[in-house]
C-alpha cells in the first residue's frame, strides 16, 4: 500500500487555457476528495495533492485545455523542476532573487546600533543588495555570545530604515514570528543547524515572508530538497510557501584545514533538479576570509543566484566569526562575481 507522499499528479494546462477550463479540473479533483494548488506562470500547472493512487490519468486527460497529466514519485515533488520547468523568482522589496546576481552581506552577529548601521551603510556602498546579521545565534557553546535578541532585530530595522536594504536573519523557533513581523524582517533565515527542524518548517510554511534555509551540515541534497518540500507543500492545513531560496554554506567532511567543505556539486545539481533559487554562503564554507573571494567565484560559476557573505566594518574587532568576515575585498567580489554570473547567463 502506498503512503500518499509516493506520488504526486500534476495537471498541465495548454497555452492560454480558460478559466472556465481550470475550472473544470479543479471541481473534478475536489470530487475525489483532494485538495488542488494552481500554479500560473507562462503555462497553467495544477498539482494534486494528497492521495492519488485510485485517480486515473484518463480522468483529467480527457478534459478540455488540459495538455498532459503525470506523476512525480519521489520524495521531493513541488521543488523538482518537473514540477515547475522555469526557474522560481523571489521578490524582496523590489530585489528578484532567481533574476541577477543578488547579494546579502553584513555582520554575522548584531553586536550594536554602530556596528549594524556602519556595516550596513559599507555594504551597500560595495553593492551589497540585501543586509545580514544574526539577532538570535546558534552557538556550539551555551557560554559563547547567544546575540543581542529583540534589540538586535531593532538594530537591523534601523540599519534597514537608514539604507533601506532588506535584511535576513536567523530565526530559530516559530515563537519568533511575531517580531519578526513586528520588526519587518524580510527574509527569515533558518540556520543549518535548524534545517530539518521539521516542526520549524511546518511554522514556516504558512507565513508569507520568504524563508532563507540553509544547508545542513551533514544532511544529503536529497534530504536538504525534501527539507524544502515541508515548506514548499505545506502541512496539509495550508498550501505552503513558495518562496524559498536554497543556501549552500558548505558541508562537514574529513577535512579540517577550512571550516566546512564548500559543495560546489550541491549548487549545479540542484540548479538543473529544482526550479528553486540557490545562494552561496562562502564566508561558513571555508571559514576563512582570504578564501572568500575564490570561492565566491566558484559558487557563481557553479551557478548561484546570489552569495551571502559575512562583512563587517571591523573584522578584527568582530565578536562572532571575524576570522572569516571581509571588509573592503567585498567591492572586487562583487564586481568579478556579476561578471561570472553574466558569462554562465548570457
Ligand atoms: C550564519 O549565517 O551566521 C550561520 C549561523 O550560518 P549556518 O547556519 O550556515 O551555520
Ligand atoms: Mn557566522
């Protein structure tokens, strides 16, 4: 007996199919009892959810505007690109994430209203689209610096208020949402450590801000894809949020000369199964500022949409992850990297 994630129906819709059309697949899908999520891009996508083994293929094939019907019977269904074959753009405030190369860079840590506001004001001088800056931190160590809080949130909204850049930062339990909102939080990050914290997931897929999530540090591509799904497809009492962006920030090998292992493999395997954007986060791939700018290079190359990089207008003063914070060297990343993104896109 199959289980109903095993499989998913997808109803393709012909070019300039009516309403009236769609219409018609919808009612026939409610008749069985299911529950439907249109997707309309250049071509009408329907998916089915919930169990579809007793559906035949017949029953919506033969309906009018309906071009073809298949199923995807892997665990990852919505973020496949058989799913959904162009890529997903994501607008924040008016930056289009999926559309040229996007930045996010800044603090790993809000440390103050100086450090944000001048690092946030640096940044966008260097062409940063976007401010990070961890208010709540995942530290390895109950006695390292666990983050400003709420005042952190309030930094970045000044920084963002000032600059105006969208800001990122990690959330790390669903009871946050709320000042997230209250702050006007952009983009909500959710940390590698956090990346199959399932029931996080299941918040995060009903809110309708755009969810940054990380990879986790030793979770495959399938089970980063499949963390995906739970915010793409929802929990069954919502349609789920569709806008997400990957972040590949390095995985954790035999190796221990760099912090992490960047995954360039994860980034151009993930560009050519998923419709998804894909970001690289050089700064926690290697942990190593002087690494930064190569392996920036290599991200893009290897297809990202965008970076996030850890910035900081005194790195060496910086209370979290200065080692690997840049400074002045994120102008000339940022202008070699739009080249590299030009050459892979034209
Ligand atoms: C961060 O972005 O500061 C961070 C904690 O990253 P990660 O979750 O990838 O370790
Ligand atoms: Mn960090």
């Amino acid at each position: 007996m199959k289980s109903n994630w095993e499989e998913k129906m997808i109803v393709y819709m012909k070019p300039g199919a009516t309403e009236e059309e769609i219409g018609r697949v919808t009612a026939r899908i409610e008749q069985f009892g299911n529950r439907h999520d249109v997707s309309r891009g250049d071509q009408v996508m329907i998916g089915i959810k919930g169990p579809t083994q007793k559906i035949d293929e017949g029953y919506f094939a033969e309906l009018p505007g309906v071009e073809r019907v298949f199923r995807i019977s892997k665990k990852w269904k919505e973020v496949s690109r058989e799913y959904h074959q162009r890529n997903t753009v994501i607008d924040v405030n008016g930056v289009k994430i999926g559309e040229g190369l996007v930045v996010i860079a800044g603090p790993c840590t809000v440390e103050s209203r100086e450090q944000t506001s001048e690092t946030a004001r640096m940044v966008k001088a260097y062409g940063a689209n976007m401010l990070r800056g961890g208010a709540w931190k995942p530290r390895t160590s109950t006695y390292e610096f666990q983050g400003l809080g709420e005042e952190g949130l309030e930094y970045l909204a000044l920084a963002k208020e000032v600059t105006g850049l969208p800001i990122v930062t990690e959330i790390m339990g669903a009871e946050m949402i709320p000042l997230f909102e209250k702050y006007g939080v952009d983009i909500y990050q959710v940390g590698a450590r956090s990346c199959q914290n399932f029931q996080l997931l299941k918040e995060l897929s009903g809110i309708n801000k755009p969810v940054l999530l990380k990879r986790g540090l030793a979770v495959t591509i399938d089970e980063y894809l499949c963390a995906a799904e739970y915010l793409h497809a929802g929990n069954g009492s919502n349609s789920g949020n569709k806008n997400v962006i990957l972040c590949e920030r390095g995985i954790r090998t035999f190796e221990t000369a760099t912090r992490n292992t960047a995954d360039v493999n994860a980034i151009a395997w993930i560009k050519r199964y998923s419709h998804l954007p894909i970001i690289g986060d050089p700064s926690h791939a290697t942990g190593l500022r002087e690494l930064v700018p190569d392996i920036s290079r290599a991200m893009v190359a290897a297809g990202a949409d965008g970076l996030i990089i850890e910035a900081h207008f005194a790195p060496e003063n910086a209370l979290v992850d200065g080692q690997q914070s840049v400074r002045d060297e994120l102008e000339g990343i940022i202008k070699k990297c739009k080249e590299i993104y030009e050459l892979v896109h034209k």
